[in-house]
C-alpha cells in the first residue's frame, strides 16, 4: 500500500512559521504566531508556492478536510522530525485568519509502518502521558464519507493547545493510501477545561438536545418541544422519568436514564411502534434502521435471526421475541456524524405485544456510569 504522511495542525487563527531547519512539533508550537490572515499569508509566503504531485492534488480536492479547501495553499522547503515536507493551510476568506494548517511529508521519501506509534512515542516523551477518557477503542474512527475514514489515536495537552495524533485513509479510484496526522487546536484553556470542551462538542444529542447534565434540566428541554412529563411515573432501576409524545411523527414514550451516584443524563430510550402485527413491527424497525444507516453508516453490530423452531413468516415471531428465541437488533457507532455514542435499535415483546426500542447512548457519559457502578461495588 502506498504511504503518504500528513500533519495537520488545527486551530483557532493558527498560522506558518517554520525555519528551513528540522523542528519538533513542540517547537513549532512555541514559534507559531497565531494572528496572521489568509492575505496576510498569501502575501508573506507568495514566493514559496509549492507543487505537489497530481495525485495528492486530486485527493486533497476530492476529499476536503470538513469545509476547507487546502490544495491551492501548500508552501514549499520545511522539514520536521527528520522528513522533508510541504506546509499548508485552510481558509474561508482572506480576511480570515486559517482554522487550520496541514504539513504533507515528501511521498517520495521511505516511511515507516510503524511511523504513527513513532509520532506518538515521541509526542509522549515531549509532552507526558496521553489525556485519559477523551478517546476510547468503541469511539475511535470517524467515517468522513468519499472514502475517507479516521482514527484517533491519542490526545496530548501542551501548554495553550490540544495535540491529537490519528490516521487517515484515502480509498478513491484504485488508490488507496494512509494519511498519518497531528492535529493542533489552540484553546487556552486548562486541561479539565480542554477534556469538557471536547466531550461537549462530541457529545451525542437526542433531538438537538446534547444528553447531559441533570434530569430537571433535560426534561424540561424535552418540554420544550413539546413533550408531556408523565407524573404518574415512579422512578426506578435508573431511570428518572418517563415522558410522552411523537418522535418522527410516531406516538412515543420517552425514558431517560441516570448515572447511580451523580444522576447524569446518559441515555434516553424511545419506545414506538407498539403492535400486534409482526409485519407492521418489522416494517417499523426497517424503516428507522434504514433511516439511521443513511445518517451513520451500516450498523457495527447486527443480529436479525429467529432460533429453532421459530422463523421469520412462522407467524409466532412476537412470541419468539418475548421468549428470547427471537433477536432483532442493530447498533450505530454515531461517530462518522461527529457525535462519541451510540445508538441502538430492538425489537421487544411481550404478552402478544411488540415494539420497537430505540437507545440513545452517549459515550462518554456511559463511561461515567460503568465508572460510577465499578465505584459503587
């Protein structure tokens, strides 16, 4: 497989300013000023325009790194860490200053397979032990689309800014290829700031509503959208509430589910679709699934099958759903839509009655929860 290194340095006004000689990321951190606008680059670095080959160039252009544009804005003559590179930028006006900055090694040049355990030892060396609980192995890839796929692979804190080393790679037209970066935001912020920062901007949302904080709180945002508090309910085996409404036009109820020792917000479940008919039911968790596989990709997991005796036309499939002989389910890593949590789809019976649940899962809050029950025992 061919081997393309890339490092790209993410930030809020971040901006080059690199010597010919080799620099460490650290180093580049500490000379980088970070006030200088898109003219104002174009402008400095107007005889360092650099030429990449057409293949990169095509790549850069078919996949663009969110909404930004970077293959016209590569400047030539850098080095870091011993390789020979390319430095560019993004941008959304000249007037702006770049969000974001990206080093492209030399193709050409002999890189290592293991280069991104290299970028990580050193970056380790230089900075300490990775950030823990930003980053887990359930949450760590990011499907872009266009055929380019994400993976996270650790999180530093350094000084004012965020360093976060992942792969990227590159599946278009018979070309396949592997992009290992460095991504650098600016924040200026403190650590345990940083770390909420970033869980907040990952968190996973139920209807725009980021699945957090305390229930009081999270009802009534649940309230404002027009959902019914059921008052009649008790709370129990963790969940704090049970309200009533629709959900994508579908009469719904509504159970939101708490940590046991802080009561964090970290899961609501739908329930729709309740009925007798296994095909409407069927029809139902299609429909949703379909739905879900558009925004997230194909489901992680999947099981739809019934056990012997049962089969799917037999017209006894509720019965084997409510006997456990029955498994309909599917389960969306919701991390290509930038979002740390899961969400899973069930089909459930009982008493001749079936219905369709629907998990919403946020990651990092369900790790508070296993941490809180671990606590607890």
């Amino acid at each position: 497989m061919k081997k393309l290194l890339l490092t790209i340095l993410m930030s809020c006004g971040l901006v080059v300013c690199m010597a010919q000689s080799s620099q460490s990321v650290v180093d580049f951190i500490r000379s980088t000023p970070w006030n200088l606008t898109d003219a104002e680059l174009k402008e400095q670095y107007s005889d360092r325009q650099a030429i990449l080959p057409d293949t990169i160039i095509k790549i850069l252009k078919t996949h663009k790194l969110g909404e930004f544009d970077i293959s016209s804005n590569i400047i030539a003559g850098y080095s870091l860490g011993g390789y020979n590179a390319y430095w560019g930028y993004a941008t959304k006006g000249e007037n702006e200053k770049p969000p974001m900055m990206l080093c492209v090694f030399d193709p050409t040049q002999t890189i290592g397979e293991n280069v991104l355990q290299e970028i990580d030892s050193s970056l380790t060396q230089s900075l300490g032990t990775p950030m823990e609980d930003v980053i887990s192995e359930e949450n760590n890839k990011r499907d872009y689309g266009n055929g380019m796929v994400a993976t996270i692979s650790n999180v530093w804190q350094y000084e004012d800014c965020i360093l976060t080393t992942c792969v990227l790679n590159f599946a278009t037209e018979g070309i396949c290829i592997d992009v290992y970066i460095i991504i650098v935001m600016n924040v200026g912020e403190t650590e345990e700031e940083v770390e909420q920062q970033t869980k907040e901007a990952y968190r996973l949302k139920f209807r725009g509503i980021p699945i957090d904080g305390q229930l009081k709180d999270f009802e009534q945002k649940l309230i404002s959208l027009g959902y019914t508090k059921d008052y009649s309910f008790e709370p129990r085996d963790g969940v704090g509430c049970r309200l009533k409404g629709l959900y994508v036009g579908r009469d719904c109820e509504l159970y939101v589910y708490l940590t046991p020792m802080t009561q964090t917000v970290y899961q609501v479940r739908v329930i729709v679709g309740e009925t007798m008919s296994w095909s409407s039911l069927k029809n139902i968790y299609l429909t949703f699934k379909n739905s879900f596989t558009k925004k997230y990709g194909e489901p992680w997991m999947l099981e739809e099958k019934f056990k012997y005796p049962y089969e799917d036309g037999d017209g006894y499939e509720i019965s084997s759903l409510a006997n456990g002989r029955g498994q309909y389910w599917a389960s969306f890593n919701t991390i290509s839509n930038e979002e740390l949590g899961y969400i899973d789809l069930t089909l459930c019976a009982s008493y001749g009655m079936g219905w369709l649940s629907i998990d919403f899962k946020d990651g990092y809050n369900m790790i508070l929860k296993d941490n809180e029950m671990s606590d607890a025992l």
